[in-house]
C-alpha cells in the first residue's frame, strides 16, 4: 500500500470506473476497488529481490504516443 493514501482513499479513488469498466457497470465499484486493489498489492510484493526498488509511473510516463489523444 502507498504511504501516501489511506486505504479508504485508495478505494474511493480506484471505485470510480474506467471507460472500458463503465461500459459493463459494476454492482459495487467499492467492492470491486477493494479486490483489484488487494491483487495489485499482492503482485507488487512477491518474489521481489531484497534489494528491488519499486517505481510507480504511469502510463504517460512509460510510453511514447505514437499519435496525439484524442
């Protein structure tokens, strides 16, 4: 979990629904929040060597747009 939101505040954040996500809908954006949140966190910990550094980025930051946004 990052340091810099509470666990409350990073579900509140990730409920609110992708495009691709709002197409289907969800019977409970917390809920669903609260299971990608935990998978996240769960794959970000494992096997990671003693000295790994973990960078958060996000997309913008780790790809070069072929073409502008629409």
């Amino acid at each position: 979990m990052s340091d810099e939101h509470s666990e409350p505040d990073r579900v509140e954040t990730r409920s609110h629904l992708l495009p691709e996500e709002a197409v289907v809908g969800s019977d409970d954006p917390e809920a669903q929040a609260e299971a990608i949140l935990t998978e996240s966190d769960d794959r970000e910990d494992r096997n990671m060597a003693p000295d790994t550094v973990l960078e958060h980025r996000t997309s913008d930051q780790t790809v070069t747009p072929s073409e502008p946004p629409d």
